[in-house]
C-alpha cells in the first residue's frame, strides 16, 4: 500500500514536472519567436527605410549627373566661345598694332610736309608701306605701294626698278625703288625745282626714257597764267635724278584743244624715238604721237603730231588718256586709260597699232583691265619688262570704298601677256 | 468482505482513478505545451531564416546607399568645381567680348582717322590747304577717339 502510494505520488510529481519543463520551454519557445518577429519587423523595416533613401539618393545623383552632363556641356560651349573670341582678339590686336603703326607712319608724313620736307615724308610713309599695304587689301590684287602713287612710269635700270609718279607725298615727281617689284622704298623727289613758266603742285605723269647716257623726264606741267597743263622735259645723269629742267617754254603746249598731258615715251626697234601724249578734256580728247629728235628733248626736224585714238568705246565714256605704247614681235600695243579718272570706272583699254603714228584700233570693245577685287578705278598704265624679259603691268588704283581724290591712288603691278591679239593682264590673287 | 477492507478498496480504487486521471490530464496537458512549443520553434526557424534572409539584404541596401551617397558626395563636389569653371569660362567670356567690342570700335576709329589724315596728306602736298584742313577735321573724333583707346 505503502509503496503503491508512493509510486503514485512519484508518478504525479514526474508528470507535473514534465509538464511544467514542457511549458516552460514552450514558453521560452514563444518568447524567443515574439523577439526575433520583432527584430525580424524591425530589420523589415530598416530594409524599407534603407531602400526609399537608396531610392531618393539615386535620383539625388541622376540629378546631380544631369547637372554636371548640362554644366560640362555648357562649359564647353562657353569654353569653344571663349577661344574663337580670344583668337578675334588676337587678329584684331593685330590690326590694331598694324593700324596704328601705318597711321604713325602717316602722321609723321603729315608733319614733315606741314615742315616743308618731302623727301622726309616720302621716307617716313615709305617705311610703313607693309602695314599700310595689309590695311589697303594684301598683295593679292598686286599692290605694292599703299601711299598716292598716280600715273606710274615703271622702268627697268641694272639691277633696279624705278617708278615715277604725278606729284604728291615726295614732291613735283615722285620715285620710288624697288629690286623685287615687290618691296618698294622712297627715293625722294626726282624735279626738285620747275621751269619759271610752270606753275607749282601740278606736275603731273612722268615718264622716262634713257638716251644715250642721259635720262629724260617727261612730265605735264601747269603754264602759270594758263590754267592748263603742257608738257615738259628735264634730264638727269642717273635714274634717281635729280632732274633738271632748264626749259623756258614747254616741249608740247596745245592750249587751245584744252592743254596736253600725261607724256610718255616710246622707243622703236630701230632706234627711233616718239613722244605720245593727251589733249583735251571729257568729249575731246585725243591721244597723240610725234618723233623727237635723236637726244629726246626736242621733236625731230619736220616731225607732226598725228593722233593715234579718240574715244571710240562706251566705256571710255568720251576719254581716252594715260597712253603708253610697246611693241612686240612685230607688233604695236596702244595701253591708255578711259573713263572718268576720279571714279570707279577708270580702266585701261588696248588698241593695235600698225607703228608709232598708228592707225590704232582698239583690240578689244571693252578694257583689259577695270575694277575689281582689291582695286577700283585702275589707270596710268605703264607696261615694263623685268629682267628676265618677261612682261608686267605698272597701274595705279583706288583702293574700294575709297575712291576720288584727295584718296590714295596706290601703286599696283601685274603680269602681262602680249602674245594673243588682246592683251591679258593677269587677275588679281 | 469486510466494511473495513472495502472502505479501503474503494479509497484504493479512487485515489488510483484520481491519480490515473491526474496523470492523464498531465500528460494531456504536456502534449499541448510540447506542440506550442513545436510550432514555435518552427515559427522561430522560418523567422530566424527570414531574418538572415532580411539582413543579408539590409547590408546590401546599406552598401549600396553608402555607395550612393559617396557617389552623391563626389558629384557634388564635382558639380561645384564644374560650376565654378563654368562661371569663370562665362566670366572670361564676357571679359573678351567687351575686349573684343573695344577693340573693333578701335579700329573703325583707326581707320576713318587714318583715311583722313592720308586724304589731308595727299591734298596738302599738293598744297591744297583747305581740303587737307577739311579732310582732318573730319576724322578728328575718331582720331582723338583712337588716340584714347590706343
């Protein structure tokens, strides 16, 4: 009995032990899946967190990308600007720096004539003539002297080249030099001093001729009292002068057809030597050829004038001036200017001759040479040979946009071919 | 049997139907504690199993919002120096522009000075006094402004 009791009581007290270790670890149990569904919430929920600030910060840096892609692209647009207007500086730093220097040039020019030094002008412009020449266009059109030049003779002399022009910067007649026809430099004053019967500051149109070992300048000259131009002669010993003219009337005078001007000399293969010249205004005027003498001073024995052209063409709008003869295999050139001198339409026309008295009849019915890119108003013809024989061209020309007098006429040259019936001159570039 | 002994066997018969009900209560009672505890502890595993799951996954969303702020740090230190660069570009740009505008209006100024005082070079040197006089005077604003800005 005794132990049965006991047995039941050590059964109870197994069960009811089971029973509570089972309940506890049942609770233990539950206790621990409360806490990590907790810590499992609170991990789903530093998940959620985590990915909306992921969310919000990519679009952060998509946004700041994007800025950064626009701010380059801007920056590179502005840097692209920056650059071609530093390079537009550049340029025109240096247009500055060539303008100011040829403007320089020119003001001291100014500031000799106002003294009464031409020669000195002559120079102080001549040395700037590559920035002038720059600010007047380039070489492309064949400019060669940025300063007033008109009416050029072009002549070959050893190793140099000689041009003369109508009084302006250096005095009566002007003349330059040159061994390249490229770079031209003042020499000065080649009429220091006039005849007494010429009037000062308009001698006009040289032109050159070497007779034996003399140098004769022709050149138109205004007949004090007169009003109007003839033409004169005066001789030097070397190309650079100085010419002198002891002439107490001019060489050739047709006052009453309106003056004669722009002289030029020609001589033929047999040794002959002409005078051609201009008279009359608009509507008269008459290019005009006669023999001088064996020294040129003087028209030879029984000579007369005879006139090789009038104006003939509608471009010549009633004048034919400037003329300058050549001859070539056989044949004779007439070059001349027509047209109005103090405007764009200027130009040189050709005409063949059948000698130095012509006839003349004009090559083409337009000129061989007009206005164009880099010159307007080209005239003065004065066709020359370098030393290699070759042909060339010496004119002057407005530069455009700059056209009538008291404006430059600059110094142009040109190739030249004569060998088909109508003179090419060579295009400008 | 006697009144004694049968008291005994009935206290006996009760006191065992008692215990055999305790026991069988107890036991009744430790089966359901045990499938509580089952069930927890299989709720305990799918948890702890999501748990890693949703760590492992929270790390890798912190990396990469580290990631994320470190590239948005650097770009926004870039956009600054870039926008810095930019404004000193806009800032140059301008400062050539006005540069450049000066100068042009230089040149025009140069050259209508020096047109002039090449037409009063030419007129005057064949002592045409009053048209080289004119042709100054007609420049002379560009000329002083030349002279200015030179």
């Amino acid at each position: 009995m005794v132990a049965a009791v006991t047995l039941c009581a050590g059964l109870l007290a197994a069960a009811v032990w089971t029973d509570v270790t089972a309940h506890t670890r049942a609770r233990n149990e539950e206790t621990a899946l409360a806490a990590a569904d907790a810590h499992l919430a609170t991990l789903r929920h530093d998940a959620a967190l985590t990915n909306y600030a992921a969310a919000v910060t990519t679009g952060k840096r998509n946004a700041l990308q994007g800025s950064i892609t626009t701010t380059l692209g801007q920056l590179a647009t502005t840097n692209a600007k920056l650059s071609t207007t530093t390079a537009h500086a550049l340029v025109q730093g240096a247009s500055i720096s060539t303008l100011q220097t040829c403007l320089g040039g020119v003001q001291k020019a100014l500031g000799q004539i106002t003294a009464g030094d031409n020669t000195q002008a002559a120079r102080d412009v001549s040395t700037v003539s590559g920035p002038c020449s720059l600010l007047d266009g380039g070489t492309n059109a064949g400019l060669v002297y940025p300063f007033d030049f008109p009416d050029p003779d072009v002549i070959l002399t050893g190793q140099t080249y000689f041009a003369y022009a109508t009084n302006s910067v250096a005095g009566n007649i002007q003349i330059i030099e040159s061994t390249d026809l490229t770079h031209w430099a003042a020499v000065g004053n080649a009429l220091p001093g006039l005849p007494t019967w010429a009037k000062p500051h308009y001698t006009w149109a040289p032109a050159l001729a070497q007779v034996g070992g003399n140098f004769l300048l022709y050149y138109a000259a205004n007949v004090t009292g007169s009003g109007k131009e003839c033409i004169s002669v005066a001789s030097a010993t070397q190309p650079q002068g100085p010419f002198i003219d002891r002439s107490t009337a001019p060489l050739e005078c047709q006052l009453a057809l309106g003056g004669s001007i722009d002289p030029a000399s020609f001589v033929d293969a047999n040794g002959s030597l002409y005078l051609l010249w201009k008279s009359g205004g608009p509507g008269s005027s008459k290019i005009w050829s006669e023999q001088l003498d064996a020294a040129g001073t003087a028209f030879a024995p029984g000579a007369t004038a005879t006139v090789l052209l009038t104006p003939g063409q509608p471009w010549e709008a009633g004048t034919v001036e400037a003329p300058d003869l050549v001859t070539t295999g056989g044949r004779y050139v007439l070059f001349f200017s027509g047209n109005n001198w103090d405007s764009a339409s200027y130009a040189v026309g050709a005409a063949t001759c059948s000698g130095p008295l012509g006839p003349c009849t004009d090559a083409s019915p337009g000129p061989v040479l007009s206005s164009g890119p880099g010159v307007a108003g080209p005239g003065g013809p004065s066709v020359f040979t370098d030393r290699t024989g070759a042909y060339w061209i010496g004119f002057h020309g407005w530069v455009p946009g700059a056209v009538g007098f008291p404006n430059n006429r600059d110094l142009y040259v040109r190739r030249l071919t004569l060998t088909g019936p109508v003179p090419v001159v060579a295009a400008a570039g | 049997m006697s009144g004694h002994r049968r008291r005994r066997w009935v206290v006996s018969v009760v006191t065992a139907v008692l215990v055999a009900a305790a026991l069988g209560y107890l036991i009744d009672d430790q089966l359901q504690a045990r499938h509580r505890y089952d069930r927890a502890h299989a709720s305990l595993g799918v948890t702890r199993h999501q748990t890693g799951t949703i760590s492992t996954q929270l790390a890798g969303l912190r990396r990469n919002l580290g990631l994320l702020t470190s590239q948005v740090g650097s770009d926004t230190t870039a956009l600054n120096q870039d926008v810095s660069q930019l404004q000193g570009a806009q800032a140059a740009l301008a400062a050539a522009e006005a540069h450049v505008s000066q100068q042009s209006s230089q040149i025009t100024a140069l050259r209508t000075c020096l047109g002039g005082v090449e037409r009063s070079l030419n007129a005057l040197a064949v002592d045409k006094q009053a048209r080289a006089i004119a042709a100054l005077q007609s420049v002379s604003s560009s000329c002083s402004k030349a002279a200015a800005s030179g």
